[in-house]
C-alpha cells in the first residue's frame, strides 16, 4: 500500500517533505502535484522507476522522460542551451512548459531519447513541487500521470490513492491539480517546435 501525504498546498509541511524526499532517495515511486497535474516522480538514475512508470503508463521507449529542476542553474547542469533558446526558456520558467533540449553527460543514458539523445526539462511553479526539489538537492525524473486509454489525468490525490495505491510507493496530496499537462515545446533543432499544445501559452514560440 502506498504511503499517503496530506500536505498544504502554500505552506508544505517540512516533516512531510523530508519523509517524500527521504522514500525517493531510497526508491520511490511517488505521485505528487505540479503546476500543470499530478505526476509520477522517482530518483533520477532509478531505473526500477522508469520501468515502472512505463509500466503504469504503458510507454514504448521513445517516450521523452522530463526532469523537473528547481531552477534555471540545475536545469543548465542536464541540457545544453544557446543563447536564443536561453532567452525563450528563461521568459517562460517557472511555469507550465516542458521543453525538450540536447542532453549533457550529467544525464543517463537510459533518460536520453535513443535516436536523437535529448531529454525533457522543465522548472514548475508550484510550492510543494519547489519544496520537493529543494529537499531532494537533485531533479526529479517525472511523467505526467495519465493512465492508458484515458483522456486526462486524475485531480485528486485521493483519487490516485485509490487507484494506485498498489503501483505506486506514495501519494503527496495538495488538493486539486489541473487536467491540462504542460506545453512542450522541442528546441533540439535549434528553432522551437511545439509538440504539444498544454498549460503553458504558445504564443510566444510561434
């Protein structure tokens, strides 16, 4: 059974966040709340959670996996960014945005999309999602929680709870999120691409 977090969506507990931050550490599979929906996190070189998340989500490999990074400085230890790109991507973080880039060496191999070795990233603009990446020191590997054959994601913790309770390790719930996932956006090329219109306005990349 998983492990069940009530944590306040403006002011996260410590107590709490170091409990998440200590099971992902150790192994977790979480669900946790971001800016745009819930998602599904684990440790970055965890590939028992990959497998798992592709499991639940039923992903073939060519899925981009997203690093969620607290800020604009980690997020540039795991991508390569020029200098047009670094203006579009600095304009719209935090936010609802995952944005896909030239992975560095910082970023397993496993990660890395296997044809064209990019990764997705994004910074979120949610407390208890900050909270967590500051406890944690590191990004945290993320996939949207969408179940197969459904048209959005859940909105409740609880309701993942529910539903999960024996696929996942455990559930932080901050109250409703969104059904809308991200905006992703594919600057590999060097010219923005949006590959999937979301949360986050397109306005400024097209």
């Amino acid at each position: 059974m998983a492990k069940y977090f009530d944590v306040h969506p403006e002011n996260p507990q410590p107590r709490s966040i170091t409990q998440v931050a200590d099971a992902v550490r150790s192994g977790a599979l979480i669900a946790y709340p971001t800016d745009s929906c819930y998602a599904l996190g684990c440790q970055l070189g965890s590939r028992d959670g990959i497998d798992r998340i592709r499991s639940i989500r039923q992903l073939d490999d060519r899925h981009h996996f997203t690093l969620m990074c607290r800020d604009f400085a980690q997020l540039g230890q795991f991508v390569r960014v020029d200098n047009d790109v670094f203006r579009a991507v600095k304009a719209s973080t935090p936010g609802s945005y995952t944005f896909i880039l030239p992975a560095t060496r910082e970023v397993p191999r496993m990660l890395q999309h296997p044809k064209k070795k990019t990764v997705g990233v994004r910074i979120p603009d949610h407390v208890v999602t900050q909270a967590l990446l500051a406890e944690l020191g590191e990004p945290l590997l993320s996939s949207t929680l969408l179940l197969p054959d459904e048209e959005e994601p859940m909105t409740q913790g609880w309701e993942i709870k529910d539903r999960l309770d024996h696929a996942v390790d455990a559930v932080v719930d901050s109250g409703d999120c969104g059904t809308e996932p991200t905006t992703v956006v594919d600057f590999s090329s060097g010219e923005a691409e949006i590959v999937r219109r979301g949360a986050g306005d397109t306005a400024r990349f097209e």
